[in-house]
C-alpha cells in the first residue's frame, strides 16, 4: 500500500519500467481528470498489487506523445514497461475505474500465467 507517485518527463521510464502500474493521464483543466483524483489516491492507499503514478499531460507532453495520449483523463495499465489496458473517457466513474483495474489485472495475469 502505498502514496501516489508524481511522475515527470524526467522520471517516467524509471516509475513504469518494472512491476504493475497504473497511470492517471490528467490535466490541471480537465474537470473529470480533477474529480477522479481522491479516488485514484484512495486506489493506491488500498491496493498493494499495484503502483500508481500521476502524470500531468501539460507537463510531460512528449511523454504522453510517445504514448499516444489524446484525451483527459487517461488510464494505463503497464507491467514491466508496457502497455496492457488504457481506459479513455470523459465520463469515467469511479465504479468503472475499478471494474476496469480489477478486469484488467485478472486478464493480465492470466496472460503472464
């Protein structure tokens, strides 16, 4: 269990390159992206499976270039440095956030497994 990670252009790699991550793709102007924000912190303090990092997109535009980021907010799942799930709307809920972490997690692992 453990505190949300700020992520950078200058630490990205290093946040993501190993283990399970889950990334929130957000923006200082993105009501959605802001509205989601204590529950993602809340995510992180509850599961010990997982990292979570925070990536301001403003901040680290060639980052989320390179991840092909074209909408707030956005969710990644990554394990061991790449991608396994991306989650991409506006009208994301809380419910569905979780639904989608949980449904993600178990088809990864069935995959590594």
């Amino acid at each position: 269990m453990g505190a949300v990670a700020e992520a950078t252009r200058e630490n990205f790699d290093e946040l993501v390159e190993s283990g399970t991550t889950l990334i929130d793709v957000w923006g200082p102007d993105c009501r959605p992206c802001l509205a989601l924000k204590p529950h993602v912190e809340k995510l992180a303090e509850a599961r010990d499976d997982i990292d979570v990092v925070m990536l301001e997109a403003p901040k680290a535009r060639r980052v989320c270039i390179r991840l092909k980021v074209h909408a707030l907010p956005t969710f990644l799942l990554m394990h061991d440095g790449e991608e396994v799930a991306r989650l991409s709307a506006s009208t994301i809920t809380p419910p569905q956030l979780h639904d989608w972490l949980d449904t993600s997690l178990e088809k990864m692992r069935e995959e590594v497994s």
